[in-house]
C-alpha cells in the first residue's frame, strides 16, 4: 500500500466534504432572516390561569390557594 496515495485520497475526500458543506451552508437562512410566526400567549403582568397539580407526597396543588403568597415553580423534563 502506498502510504501517499492514502494521504491524497483522504485529503481530497476531506477538501470535498468541507466544499459540499461550505455550499449547502449558503442556502441555510441566517438566524436573523429566520422569522417568528408564532405570538406568545401571556405577555410578564398578565393573571395566569389558575390550575391544580398532584403533590408527590400526596395531594394536590392549586394555584388559587396560593394568593398573597410568593410561588416559585420550576418546569423541566429529563431523559
């Protein structure tokens, strides 16, 4: 095996993957020409919803119990 031909060929196979990407990446919009078509529901002020959750211990939590009061919530999700 001819160790220079092994090295043209990979360099050629890696120049012509990085030319295929180079033009594909012209025909991806840029993030600033990609549009928002969507519209939040709930702008920061508005009256949430009020709602009810199970408790892990048991029980329930309902939004409307907590007036006057500061909640906090976090709403995550792991794989």
């Amino acid at each position: 095996m001819n160790w220079k031909r092994v090295w043209v060929s990979l360099l050629c196979i890696c120049f012509t993957l990085l030319l295929f990407d180079n033009l594909l990446a012209q025909d991806r919009p840029q993030p600033s020409q990609r549009r928002m078509d969507w519209q939040p529901e709930m702008e920061i002020g508005d009256t949430v919803r009020d709602f009810e959750l199970p408790i892990l211990g048991g029980g329930t939590f309902k939004l409307s119990e907590q007036k006057g009061k500061i909640v906090v919530m976090e709403l995550g999700a792991c794989t």
